[in-house]
C-alpha cells in the first residue's frame, strides 16, 4: 500500500518539474533569444544559425543605437512619462483611497460605485479620443503646450488599484487612528504617518503596477503626443519596427551587424530597467493580488 | 440634535429587555441626509472631502465626460462641430450597423464575431493554464526552486504589449532575399506544421488562418504564470492535514487532486470563471491593433479596431463610437450578470 503511493507520488513530481521546465523555457527563450540575437554577426542572424548562444559577437548593433539621438530623446521621455505620470496617480489614489476608506464618509457608497463603473462601462475608443483632444485644447489654451503633460495628467488613474488601495487601508486598526487623534495628529498626519507605514507592501504594489503601465504605455502616448521628438520609447519602437523594409534603416551590407539585430537591441534596452527592478519587487505583487483579487 | 437613550431603546414586553428602535433609526437616517446636515458634515471634514476632489475630477473629465461624447452616436457628426451644435439623426447608425446592405454591415458583424470567438477561445484555452501551472507549483516543495518558476513565469506579464508584439512578430516573421525568415517560423518548418511557402513567402503574420492561434498562445506566454497566483495562494491555503486524512484513507496523487485540493480551490475556480465570462466582449484593442495588418482583417479585426479604424484613423465618429457602445454596454450587461450569479453562488461578490 504505502509502496504505490510513493510511486504515484514521484511520477507526479517528475511530471511537475519537467513541464514546469518546458513552459518556464518557454517563457524565458524569447527574452534570451533577443540578447543574443542583438550582439550576434549579421550573417548568423540573417540566415537563422542562432539558436540560443549568440555567435560572431559585435556590440555594433548596440553603438549604432547609442548614436541615434531619436532612441536618447524616445528614452527620456519614456523616463519622464513613468516618473510624474506615477508620482501623479499614486499621490492621488492614496489621498482618495484614504477618504473612501473612512466609514464617516457621506455618500460613501455613491463614491464606491462612481469609481466601479467604470471598470464596467467605458465609452469606448472614439469618445474617449474625442474628449481628449478637447482636453488637449484646453491645456494648449492655457500655454502647457508640451502633448506629455497631456497623458501624464489625463491618462491611466486604473480604479482597481484605487480599490486596492482603499481594501489595505479599511483592514488598518481604528484604535490607532484614534490613538494618534487624541495626541492631537491631524487629518494629513494620521494618514502620513499611521495609515502610509502600516499599508507599505500595498502601496509598494499599487506604485509599481503605475509605473509599469506608464512605463509600457504605447496606444494613447501616440495618438495624443503629435511631436515625434515628445514620442515615448515603446511609439519608437513600433515606428521602427513598421519602417522595418525602409531602406533607410537597413544595416549597409558592410557593417557586421543585421538590421534585425538593431531592433533586437532596442528591445533589449526597453525592457533592461524593469528585468532590473523585477527581483526586488516581485515579492510585493503577489501579495497585491491575493489582497485585492477578491473582496468579500 | 437632542440626544436621548429612551429614543434609541424602547422596551421589549415578549423577550424583557430593552432593544433598539427601528422607527428612530429610520429617523436618523433621514436627519442625517437633510441638506442642512449634509453641509455641516462636510464643513467640519472638509480636508477628508477636499482629499476625495482631486481624484473624483480626474475620473470626472476623463472618464465620465467622454460618455457626453457618446451622443454623437445619435447625430450626424462631422467631428468638425462640437458634439452639442450637432442635430440628432435617431438610430441610423444603429441601423446601418445591424441591417444595412453594405461593407460596414458585414464588417461590423465579422468585428463581432471575432471579438466573440477570441475570447471565447481564450476562455478555452488560456483559462486552464493558470490551474494547471498553480497545481505543479504546489509540488515543488524547495522554496527556492519554486521561487525560481514563479519569478520566470510571472515576467512576460510585465512586458509592454509593444515589446510582446514585436518580438511575435520578428519570430515568426517571413523571409527575403537577404534574410531568413524568424525563428519560429523555421522551427514550424522544420517539424513540418507549416509548408515553406506560407512561412517563408507569405508569412504567418500576414495568413489570417495562423492568427488566431498566434494570439492565444502569445497570449498564454503573457499572462497564465501570473495569472496562477490567485490559483497558488487558494491552494497553499489548504490544511496539510486534509491531505494526510486523505492518504491514511489510502488516496494516491491523483486522487488527493480530485478529492482535496480540487473541491478546496473550486470556489476561486468559479470567481474566476465568472469574471471571465463577464468579460468575454472586452478584448484588448491594443495587442489586436499592434499584431493585425490589412491581410488578416478576417480573423483579426474586433469591434475596437474596427471602432479604431473608422472613428480616429478615419473620420466617421458617430458610426465608430455606435459600433463600440453596442459592444460595451453588453459586456457591462455580462459583467454585472455574471457578477450577481457569483454572489449569489457563493457569498463573494467582486467589486
């Protein structure tokens, strides 16, 4: 008896790890398929002998981006979109979480119910395209004619983060409000300095899930921004990638390096600052979604 | 306002004890919401009412507003006007949609169509996955390998649509004179799942019949390691002495699976499905967008592209914004039935 279910047992676990190996390789082939295709010789590139380690190492490829200044400008305002448009929605979230939080709000459930409609019902493409070019408008009338402001202000605000947010800080203790109440604290001071320590891996999570939409932005930054020098990294990426046959941007066949390898390396470098940060905070989103996922 | 015990507690002659009194309660209530009272409320919390404006107006101008737009559903537009200075034309964009003769007819019902079946095949599909990939994290007993797993599986989630897509798109690109084709491509060749000619002279991004399947299992890639977590965290949350009553009983591996751990983690299972389901008319417009191209409009195009197409790249705004309100509104009927049914189903509700 004990006998078959050790076998059972084992079977099983040999089954788990080898198919969790396949699809983790899965996962990950794409991502080391494009470092290496980035810094490999144009003809192991061309001519699909590149399978997994890169071979005829050139680092042209990565240069001649270094180069461009389109890629430096796409750069920093990819840098300059995540950091405000973050720094924008968390500030709001917390302060409108907090006050939503509160069970003395009135209309609380009016408010609640104004931020998950929306989860359900948007007004679809065109409307909002059209509300946002009056918006833009209106912020070139008042002289802020820089279209990143424009998607820094009006853009992103996810109402499920809010909630998320609103969830973490209803589960902090009321006697430690009331505690820091009759001390004399503040309604800015309960919150910074009650309610903002004791709600850190939530808010940790909330920011990072803003920074990484920001960061990965691409359909509203390109409608809305009209400059091509204001354009966000991902928007350059694509024109590249849609100007792929543009004789212009093709690699010349002197140079050691594919044109493929020039797209590769763009990607590479798109994605290098959140591969950077992904240890460190991969703990905290798991946590985010277990608290929010399912509220009862 | 008078306070006075006796209002609150009237004496109860059946149980002998003193019980609340429903009638003032209701009299609170309506205290409580006199304008008057309202104001005075406000007024000394103002700072925690002043904290919800900023945010409210956000959600306000940006996202409440653009449904002011959507009476251009109901005007001739001409997106030269303001929507306001328009005059109404009733439901011809409706009707041209649904019933007309022409090409935006048929478009407009392929759009539908597709939305529906990509996300019905998702369902399909993608939604096993995360369970699947949940129960084999769950036998991985070294923390550190299991850690390992999660942190490779979760990562394609954090990558921008843009980055997914092109990388899609150069794997499986078509070849040239001057260069192969993608990867991927050539691995499909090579086992022999598709001809030469489509992969190399055609491309499978540019073959409506591949699409489909290019966006499911990209879309796998993307998110079914993420999505295990919900599965993982029920799963971990069961008691290790279920299982150990299971095996002195004489259950083997599988059977624990079907009499442990699957009735354990059946009513996430069931949430999850639901919202599912609620959502199946919500397709993201964006990887649609990014991956189709004007030979796979067939299969590719979905009711938001085509919304796209018409309404910004083109200028017919009432008829695209028409064709995107149908969509939505019976999404938002789906999520708020599917929503019911699962409060209803299980004492949780999602929002």
């Amino acid at each position: 008896m004990k006998r078959r279910l050790e076998i059972s047992e084992l079977i099983f676990k040999i089954i788990s790890y080898v198919l969790l190996t396949v699809f983790a390789i899965c996962c990950l082939y794409p991502f080391l398929y494009t470092i290496s295709a980035s810094i490999s010789g144009r003809e192991v590139v061309d001519y699909n002998r590149l399978v997994l380690f890169p071979k005829d190492i050139q680092f042209d490829a990565f240069s001649r981006m270094f180069n461009n200044n389109m890629f430096w400008n796409a750069y920093t305002n990819t840098l300059f979109l995540t950091f405000y448009g973050t720094i924008w929605e968390v500030f709001l979230s917390i302060l409108g979480a907090y006050a939503l939080s509160k069970k003395r709000l009135l209309f609380r459930k009016g408010f609640n119910f104004f931020l998950v409609f929306t989860m359900w019902f948007s007004a679809g493409l065109v409307p909002q395209y059209l509300n946002y070019i009056a918006t833009k408008k209106v912020f070139n009338a008042v002289g802020i004619m820089d279209d990143k402001w424009l998607v820094v202000i009006a853009m992103g605000m996810a109402a499920m983060n809010i909630i998320l947010l609103r969830n973490s800080f209803e589960g902090v203790p009321s006697e430690i409000e009331e505690a820091a109440i009759v001390d004399g604290a503040t309604e800015m001071q309960v919150l910074w300095r009650v309610y903002l320590p004791m709600s850190k891996s939530i808010i940790a999570t909330v920011t990072l899930f803003f920074a990484i939409s920001r960061w990965n932005g691409y359909f509203w930054a390109r409608q809305m921004i009209s400059n091509g020098n204001e354009h966000p990294l991902m928007v350059y990426i694509r024109l590249r990638l849609e100007q792929y046959t543009d004789p212009e941007q093709m690699s010349a066949w002197s140079e050691p390096y594919s044109s493929d390898s020039v797209i590769y390396a763009l990607i590479v470098c798109s994605i290098v600052p959140i591969l950077v940060i992904y240890p460190f905070i991969q703990k905290y989103f798991a946590k985010g979604v277990n608290v929010g996922g399912v509220k009862e | 306002m008078q306070m006075n015990v006796s209002d609150y507690l009237i004496f109860d002659a059946e149980s002998g004890t003193y019980i609340e009194n429903p009638e003032q309660a209701v009299r609170d209530d309506v205290e409580k919401h006199h304008w008057l009272n309202v104001l005075r409320a406000v007024i000394k919390d103002w700072r925690l009412y002043l904290m919800l404006v900023p945010m409210l107006a956000v959600f306000l101008l940006w996202r409440y507003l653009p449904m002011y737009e959507l009476l251009g559903c109901f005007k001739v537009t001409d997106s030269v006007k303001p929507v306001a200075e328009q005059y109404y034309s009733g439901f011809s964009y409706f009707r041209t949609l649904i019933a007309g003769s022409g090409t935006l007819t048929t478009e407009f019902w392929r759009a539908f169509r597709n939305t529906f079946l990509l996300s019905f095949y998702g369902l399909c599909f993608g939604f096993p996955m995360p369970i699947i990939i949940a129960l084999f994290f769950n036998e991985i007993r070294s923390n550190i390998m299991r850690s390992v797993y999660q942190v490779i599986t979760y990562l394609p989630k954090f990558m921008s649509t843009v980055v997914m897509t092109s990388l899609v798109m150069m794997l499986v690109k078509q070849g040239s004179l001057t260069s192969g084709m993608g990867i991927i491509s050539q691995f499909l060749v090579n086992i022999g799942a598709v001809t030469e000619d489509v992969a190399f002279k055609q491309g499978l991004m540019n073959n409506p019949s591949f699409f489909r399947a290019i966006y499911q299992i990209s879309g796998i890639w993307e998110t079914a390691g993420y999505d295990s977590i919900v599965f993982f965290a029920a799963i971990i949350a069961i008691s290790p002495t279920s299982y150990e009553a299971a095996q002195i009983d004489g259950a083997g591996k599988l059977a624990q699976m079907k009499y442990v751990v699957l009735p354990s983690i059946l009513s996430t299972i069931v949430i999850m499905l639901i919202t599912r389901i609620g959502s199946l008319l919500n397709v993201g417009y964006e990887k649609v967008l990014l991956l189709y191209n004007t030979n796979t409009y067939v299969t590719a195009d979905v009711v938001s592209t085509f919304s796209q197409r018409y309404g910004i790249s083109g200028t017919m705004t009432g008829l695209a914004s028409a064709a995107e309100m149908m969509n939505n509104v019976i999404g938002m009927l789906l999520v708020i039935g599917a929503n019911t049914i699962a409060r209803k189903a299980s004492d949780v509700s999602l929002y």
